[in-house]
C-alpha cells in the first residue's frame, strides 16, 4: 500500500504470474492486509518460533 501525498491518494501494487499493477480501489487490499497483521505474532514470539524450529531452544 501506498499513500501518494501530492495525489492525496492511497494505491495497491500488485503482482501476478503474468505481470504487475497499481489498483486505485484498495479496500480488499487494506482488509487483508489488516487480517494478516492482526493474525501474525509479536517479532519476539516469531524469533522464538524460529529458534525452536531449527533447535536452538
């Protein structure tokens, strides 16, 4: 996401297999990516979770 100050606009880049664009309507975007903050973990607990994995607990 980014907010364009001069265009007092917030746009969404977005990349597929067959190429990339910036989309002006980015209410889904700004959903998901909120959900996906919200449902991720603290940087320490993510750290913990990655020590544990390769077995440095």
């Amino acid at each position: 996401m980014l907010w364009i100050e001069k265009a007092r606009t917030t746009i969404a880049y977005v990349e597929t297999i067959t190429g990339a664009d910036y989309i002006k309507s980015v209410g889904a975007y700004t959903l998901a990516f909120d959900q996906a903050e919200n449902d991720s973990v603290s940087p320490d607990d993510s750290r913990k979770l990655i020590e544990n994995y390769l077995g440095k607990d």
